[in-house]
C-alpha cells in the first residue's frame, strides 16, 4: 500500500498546479418541463453562497410553473424571473418575488452547458433570482466582464438535448423588457401560457457521486491522503466494469459530505453510498476493487 500512497501523494501534487474546475457536489437539481427534462449538477464547493441561494429559490416554490422568457442563439437561456401564476381566474404572469442580491462568486468558467447567475450591469454583486445556461463556450465573453458571472452548476446526462431544443425555438416578445421569449407552437395571433416555456417542478437529490459523460465524480476521504473530489473515467465495461483514476480531477476538499466515498487503503476498496446514473435512477452501496495499482483502476465488484 506504500506504493498506492506515494502515488497518490505525487498525483496530488501535480493536480494541485491545474486544478480541475468542477468540483462534484452531492446536490443534483432535476427539471421537468413542457419541453423534456434535463438535471443539474450544482458546484456547493466553488460557489456555496450561489447554490443556497439557488436552493433557497427552489424550495420557496419560485422557480415552480417558471418560464425561460429570454432565449439568444447560440449563447444563452434564462429562466428565473418570471413564473405563471393560476386562479380561479386564469394564468397569468408574475414576476419572481426575489430575496436580496447576493455577493459575485465568480470561479468557473461559463463553458458549454453552465448555469450562472444573471445580474445587472456595471454591478456585480447584484444577483437575485435570474439565472441562465449557456448555449455555447462563452468564456471570452461573460468571464471577463462585471467581474465575470457566477458559474454554480452544469447540465449532466443528456439534458443538453432538451437545453438546445428549448434554443432552437423561435421567440416572441411578451412586451415590455421581454423581447426574446421562447414559444411553443405560437400561432401569431393570441399568446396562451401553454405556448410558453414552462418548469413545471423541481426535485432535488443528494447523491454521494454523478455517472454521466463516461466519467463518476464524488468526494472521498482517502484516509492518509487526505479529503478529496476526484473523477474516474470508464475505460471498460466488458466483461468487467472498470475505471481509471483522472489524476487531473484531484481536488483536495477541506470536508467531507455526509454521505461521502470512502477509500480502504489496506484492502484497497472504495465504496461509494449512492450515485446518480441518470435523470431518474440512483444506485446505492457501489463497491470497488483496486485491481491495477500501477494505473490506478477499479474493478465494479457489486451494487444495489
């Protein structure tokens, strides 16, 4: 195990000079709306004032029967701002009750499939409840102006397929500063609140790791090695399950979730609580073998 450990410790090392910039939260935020469903994985770690805030919208309800009223092409979706409201009277739209603005967290880029705060311009610290996703690598762009905007999640699994479906569609203004809203099937002539984009509710898991992209993120105590977030990649899945240690994802955490993996180094196990395969399904008590300590794979040994 000596050998395991000062491997580590080297890997570490040289992971701390590029870190890499997603850190795995245990939090995933699932969407379902008029279009499909997509899920988001949000960064609790890099921007933990951005998530709770975030959170805080989501379990107040706001984001509920919420619509995406801005749509640009090829660079952005918004959502957040304004919601259906329904009565004995009919629907009609409100604006979003907002809390106070909350201070800039900007650490991440505003890469492909990001969420990030939206705010005011010319003031940085003044996010409330309007958020977006980037359409495209927009970097060059939103990272380097009012301070750069506050990254605090990505779309995972194949919920970009329905985050470009809600980019394709054509835009109707609904007057006033609402020039741009995406419509579905929108016949020119009387906008109905079923013609718009709607989120019609939001449900939040707490997973110990994410499978999506190839890739299983987590956070892990390694025991002498420290606290950690790192990524696996799968490199076989016949006839075996196995997966490869990404020394580029080691990030060094300064604690570890509840519900967070844990590394054996002595029997050379990892077992991980519960991890998100899909929009839908989560598997738990993942166990794994080390079975080559030369490139650091892992064997799948059983689950549940």
């Amino acid at each position: 195990m000596y050998f395991i450990q000062r491997y580590l410790r080297i890997t570490l090392l040289v992971s701390l000079m590029s870190l890499s910039p997603f850190a795995h939260a245990n939090s995933v935020a699932c969407f379902n709306s008029n279009i499909g469903s997509y899920c988001v994985e949000l960064f609790e770690t890099q921007a933990p004032r951005t998530t709770a805030n975030f959170l805080d919208y989501i379990n107040n309800g706001a984001y509920t029967n919420g619509i995406f009223h801005r749509s640009e092409a090829n660079f952005i979706i918004q959502a957040g701002g304004f919601r259906v409201a329904n009565s004995v009277q009919g629907s009609t739209l409100v604006a979003v009750s907002t809390f106070p603005p909350i201070e800039n967290e900007f650490k991440i880029s505003n890469t492909r499939g990001t969420l990030a705060m939206a705010k005011i311009a010319g003031d940085p610290d003044s996010a409330t409840s309007e958020w977006f996703i980037n359409l495209n690598d927009n970097t060059e762009n939103l990272d380097n102006q009012n301070s750069g905007f506050s990254v605090f999640g990505r779309v995972i699994f194949d919920g970009m397929d329905v985050i470009d479906a809600i980019g394709n569609l054509p835009v109707t203004s609904l007057g006033g500063s609402l020039t741009k809203a995406p419509t579905i099937n929108y016949d020119g002539v009387q906008l109905l609140t079923s013609n718009l984009v709607q989120i019609n509710n939001i449900e939040v898991t707490e997973v110990s790791g994410i499978f999506s992209g190839g890739f299983l993120s987590f956070s892990v105590d390694a025991g002498p090695i420290g606290l950690l977030d790192v990524s696996l990649q799968l490199i076989e899945d016949s006839p075996n399950i196995v997966f490869e240690l990404d020394p580029s994802s080691i990030t060094p955490i300064q604690t570890l979730p509840e519900n967070g993996a844990t590394y054996a180094s002595l029997e050379g196990t990892l077992t991980i609580p519960s991890v998100m395969i899909d929009s839908t399904t989560v598997v738990t008590n993942v166990l794994m073998e080390l079975t080559d300590a030369n490139s650091f794979q892992f064997t799948l040994v059983s689950m549940e």
